[in-house]
C-alpha cells in the first residue's frame, strides 16, 4: 500500500488551504499538475521516440509494450485530499504510468507545496524559506509535526528526506530517482511479467521528471512561494495546450543534459535562477529587497537591461529576444515616480517561448538516463527431430553505464517472435540472460528474440530461416594464386584460387578480401600471417547443404611466405659477426605492417659460407577466434618482396661491409575447420 499518508485532517486542510486547494485556482502550481506536467511528460516521451534513432542500444527499443501493475494517483482520482491516501491498483502502459507521474508528484498537494523548491544559489538554505509565517502558524497551533521540513526539491527527487523526523512520518517519498532504479531492478529480477514493481518505477521515471520539470519555472528556484492568493502567472497561464504551443527544438544549449539527475537539475535551475524573473523578486526601485523581503538575485541585472518604447524590460537569453517585466502603467504615464514592475502576458508568454522547450528536453533526458542499455542475440538451427523445428538461442547482455554499471538478473520478460505472433519463453534457468527453445517455422520466416521488461522492449536483429549456417565442418586447404585487395592487385589475370579439398583441386574464382575478424602473425618459417573470415552455409528446404564456396561453413583462413631465395655468403679467414635485419619491403604494400628487427651474429675463423639465413622471429600472440557469421568477408595484404640487410663486420680490422637483398616469397592459404554451433 502507499505510503504516503497525511497525519491528521485538520492538518491536511490548514495545508491545502494555505499552500494551493481552495484559495488557490488548480492550475497554479509548478507548471500545473493537471494538465501542464502530464503534457511535458508526454511531448517528452515524444521526443524519446526522435532521438532514439541516434542512441545505441536504444534505436531499435520502445516503451509500447503489454500493460503492467502499479499503484495510482491519477488524474481522475482528484485532488480532494483532505483524510483519505490514494493508492488505487491498476494496469497502464509505461508511457501511460510515465505521463501520469507529471500528475502524482503533486500529490497530495499540500505536503508537496513545500518540497518542490530549490534556490541553486543558496547552499545552506536551498529549500523554501519565503511565507515562512504560514509554517509558524501552524507550528504553533499542531505542534513541531507542522514545521517546514527544509528539504529542496532537488534533495527530494534524490530521496535525502531521512532525518526529518515528525514531517518524514507525515510524508516519506516512495517514487524518487532512487526509487526508479530500485524498483526496476526488482522488477526485472521478480518472475512475473508485468509485476507491480515495473508500474512504480515507471511512475516514479515520471514524477522524477515533474521534479527536474520545475527547475524550469523561476518562482521554483527564486525562493518565490505562491501560497494564498499570490499565484504564479506563468504557472497560472500554462495549460496543456501551451505547453503544446510553446514546445520546439529550440531549447537552451547551454545545459549539459547527459548527465545524472541531480547534475541536470542543478544546471536547470541556476539557467532559470540568472536568467529570468519570478513575479516577486523583481528588484524594487530605491530599496534593498524584492517585494518577498529578500535581498535581490545578482542575475539578471536590472542595471544592465534596456527599456523598450513600450515600457518593457529587454534582455537576450541564449540569443533569443525575452521581455523580463513590464514598467507598471502608472509609472508609464507618469503619474508615479517610482519605478514599478509587473509581468503580463507578454512576458509571460516570452518565459514559455524558452522555458518550455527547455524543461521538455531536460525531462526527456532523464529517459534516456533511466533506460539501461540492453544488446539481444538470437541464433538459430534446425531441429534434427522435426523438419519444421528449429532450436532458438536468445541472449541479453547490459552494455554497462555509469547509471547501470553491474550485471541486472533478469527473470521475465523473454519472447520469440515470428511475423507477429510472439510466444512468452518459460523460464527454467536462473534468469534469461541466457536460453534456448523450440519453434515452428518455415523456411522465409524470420525469426526474432525479444524482452518486454513491463512495457520496455529490446530485440534482436531477424535471423531468417534460410540463412541459418548449416551445422557442419570440412578440413580443406587452399593454394592462392590470385589475390585482389583494395588498391592492389596480387595475380591478376586468369589466376583464380585454387582449393584443395580430400586431394581433389578446385577452383573458386572471384574470392576478395574485405575485411579480417582477426589476424596474427606466427613465427617460424615460412612466417604466416593468419585471417578469420567466413564462407555461410545454407540448408535448403530438402535439407541439403549449399554455398557459393564448394559448402564450406567458416573457415581460418592462413597466408604463409614461401623459402626465401639462397643467400650464399663468402670471407676470408678470420673473425666476423654477420648481422642480418629485415628492413621493409619493394612493392606490393596493401597495408602498413611492422617490421622487427632480428640481428643474428656468426663468428668463424676458418672461411666458408651460409645458406638460408634469413629469419624473422617477431610474433603477435593469437588472439581467440570468435564465432562469425555473415558475408565473406577477411582483409589485408602485405608486399611481395621482403628485403634482408647482411652487415659483416671484421672483428680485427672493424671494418664494415653491409649490402640489402630480396627475399622472394610464395603465397599459400592454409583452411582448418570449425564448427558451426550457437
């Protein structure tokens, strides 16, 4: 049940009548809960849906999936909150819980008109200070139950409201930024699909973004209450449609928005704080306070500001043309020496021309903050028991992030998809990250694994049937006469590679390289540079096996030099070292490779010579080989002549002779098997 419990009713009523209910129209809280906050939750999510399509990991992902559980505040649910706790079981779509947390972080009213402000400016007192009379009344009337609990908005959204003593048992958030996590994370790990545990924490994404919302209304870090009949006329004047009217992508560029919640809404509200006036805390003409009794803000300087023709305060945020205030009529005509100020609807409607888009954009953020990154696999084979069986493979992995950096267990959720039938996946192991079932299928269906985390889908990409790899494996050896690169060309004309597979030669002209999965380099000689690629296999629907390839599957795909060519190598009697380094290559460069440089020394005293010196030892350890599917595809290349510098040097003379040769080479390409299994 919800936690969320007023203490008493003459308590609720005394705080609603003064802070927002009755005296107070609807609409003038924070942006306004009842239609203003839902809407920026909506266009927000609407704006998720935009810039997906650039976020990896999220592009193919959605938030239209099934219904799930939760506790509800909604909208129908009222605001008449003076004794009874809403906690109204139901099942929405996250999109729907997420719209409707812009209503519920209102709620109840009264407790929340005094944990919804942050003034970035004062670190010691961030929280509401101004109509502190109102809080005395109280006090004195219930007791130290009814104090100010002297917590800000941002401390609130990040659920710091332990240590409050009596005001944490009035009232103790459950759907904090915090909350949604954990909430998340216990609904991925619980069994069920669509557990209450997903509808709290979307509800709690949504009433987090209320939060960072209201960093965008300047009343909300200005320390400017609005209780009794002091409403704020951009809160006042903003509805649904407004905030409809107003939104664009033309929001501020001057706040980081990747980054977590509590960054974002510091940045938020000190934006708003130095660049816009709330009603009451337009600095007065001739005295050192604004019309709330508090010393002016430095930002935006009245000083610094023209007047316009018309009587208005100008100034430009983020380049934009915005009338802060308005000089008062009767100072306009004269009748007053005094300078005054108010805030029509020009003014107003110049904050939401900036504002709006910018707390949208801000709200949206915290959904591309809240949505771990998840990457799904799915492989699949034929069945051996049934022709039109296949064993399914799924696999979901957290691409780790600094709001998800540890592994989440996941229990629910999992579903294969064919067209658009979709089966739920029983769970039989631990968690899904892992796990395998049969289906039905035809060769032309594509086959798709998928996750709906309670309305949050992931998939993988279509694996088609007949393009699965058929589960076999060849030993085969391949000669290569006829290599085309990017750029180059190795044996061109009417060479071809040849293959080698059980003794019998064939030909498989046409073969390119594109691109390695992996390359080594092996000492010994012949030195050998080893590839990666692979050649699909294809089973038909009779079942037999076909490639392009002479049905080969993947394959290790080696280049070998050949013997070098004989270096004879000739003194006289007497004491020498020789050095022998491999110092490049002619011609031939496809690509850039290193080189080491091998210094063998021979001494000897009776003359003679020495065939076949040249060695190259440097070797790059084999890196695994991992499972490949796809096109052809293997790359690289290297020169066909290696050079060698030979050094002699007489050890009784020290003098030096040195001279480069070629080492010539043959090209071989070595396959070894693998099998193909998910």
């Amino acid at each position: 049940m919800e936690t969320r419990r007023l203490v008493g009713g003459i308590l609720t009523l005394l705080v609603v009548l003064i802070f927002s209910g009755m005296i107070l129209p609807r609409e003038a809280r924070a942006w306004g809960n009842q239609s203003a906050h839902p809407e920026i939750n909506r266009i927000a999510l609407e704006l998720f849906d935009q810039r997906k399509a650039d976020i990896p990991f999220l592009k193919n992902a959605t938030l239209d999936g099934d219904k799930t559980r939760g506790i509800a505040w909604d909208p129908g649910d009222g605001t008449d909150l003076f004794n009874k706790t809403q906690a109204n079981e139901r099942e929405k779509q996250a999109k729907d819980w997420i719209v409707d947390g812009g209503f519920s972080a209102d709620e109840p009213e009264g407790p929340m008109a005094l944990r919804h402000f942050y003034d970035p400016t004062q670190a010691a007192t961030p929280w509401l200070t101004d109509q502190r009379w109102v809080t005395e009344i109280l006090t004195r009337t219930l007791g130290t139950i009814a104090v100010n609990p002297e917590i800000s908005i941002l401390d609130w959204a990040m659920d710091r409201d332990q240590g409050l003593g009596a005001m944490e048992v009035i009232y103790s958030q459950e759907y904090s930024w915090p909350d949604a996590k954990a909430y998340f994370k216990q609904a991925l790990a619980d069994r069920t699909a669509g557990n209450e545990f997903y509808g709290k924490a979307w509800r709690a994404l949504g009433e987090t973004m209320h939060l960072v919302a209201d960093m965008g209304v300047p009343a909300h870090v200005r320390n400017d209450g609005h209780a009794l009949n002091d409403a704020d006329p951009l809160e006042y004047a903003t509805n649904a449609a407004e905030v409809r009217n107003n939104y664009s992508t033309d929001w501020s560029t001057a706040i980081n928005y990747d980054q977590g919640v509590a960054g974002l809404m510091r940045d938020l509200a000190l934006y708003t704080n130095r660049n816009f006036f709330s009603k009451d805390t337009i600095p007065l003409a001739g005295r050192t306070t604004t019309a709330n009794g508090q010393a002016p803000y430095a930002l935006p300087d009245m000083s610094a500001l023209t007047v316009s023709k018309s009587g208005y305060i100008e100034s430009y945020v983020d380049g934009k043309y915005v009338r802060q205030a308005r000089q008062a009529f009767w100072y306009r005509m004269g009748l007053s020496k005094t300078p005054a100020y108010t805030m029509d609807s020009v003014v107003i409607a110049d904050q939401q021309r900036v504002l709006i888009p910018t707390s949208v954009r801000a709200a949206e953020a915290v959904i591309e903050r809240f949505l771990p990154r998840f990457e799904v696999k799915s492989s699949v084979k034929p069945d051996t028991s049934a022709e039109d069986k296949y064993t399914v493979f799924g696999s979901i992995t957290l691409q780790p992030n600094t709001e998800w950096p540890d592994r989440l267990v996941i229990r629910n959720g999992a579903y294969v998809r064919i067209g658009e039938k979709k089966t739920m996946v029983k769970l039989y192991s631990d968690d899904f990250s892992e796990f395998s079932t049969t289906v039905s299928a035809a060769v032309g269906d594509e086959i798709v694994v998928g996750y709906d985390l309670g309305g949050y889908i992931i998939e993988s990409d279509p694996v088609e049937i007949q393009d699965i790899p058929a589960r076999q494996s060849i030993d085969a050896t391949y000669e290569l006469t006829g290599l085309e690169l990017p750029g180059r060309v190795f044996g061109t004309g009417d060479n071809s590679i040849t293959v080698r597979i059980g003794g019998e030669v064939k030909t498989a002209p046409g073969l390119q390289f594109e691109r390695a999965e992996w390359y080594s380099f092996v000492s010994g000689w012949p030195p050998v540079l080893r590839f990666v690629f692979s050649i699909p296999a294809i089973r038909q629907p009779d079942g037999t096996v076909k490639t392009e390839y002479n049905d080969l599957d993947v394959v290790n795909l080696g280049v070998a030099l050949g013997e070098p060519e004989e270096m004879k190598i000739e003194r006289d009697e007497g004491s020498y070292h020789m050095t022998y380094e491999f110092v490049g290559y002619t011609d031939g460069e496809a690509f850039s490779m290193p080189l080491s440089t091998t210094g063998k020394r021979y001494p000897w005293n009776n003359g003679g010579s020495i065939s076949n010196v040249p060695h190259i030892t440097w070797a790059q350890q084999d890196t695994p080989i991992k499972e490949f599917r796809g096109p052809f595809e293997a790359g690289g290349g290297f020169a066909i002549n290696f050079r060698v510098k030979v050094t002699s040097k007489d050890m009784t003379t020290g003098e030096e002779t040195s001279g480069v040769q070629e080492v010539g080479q043959v090209v071989v390409i070595a396959l070894v098997k693998r099998i193909v299994e998910p």
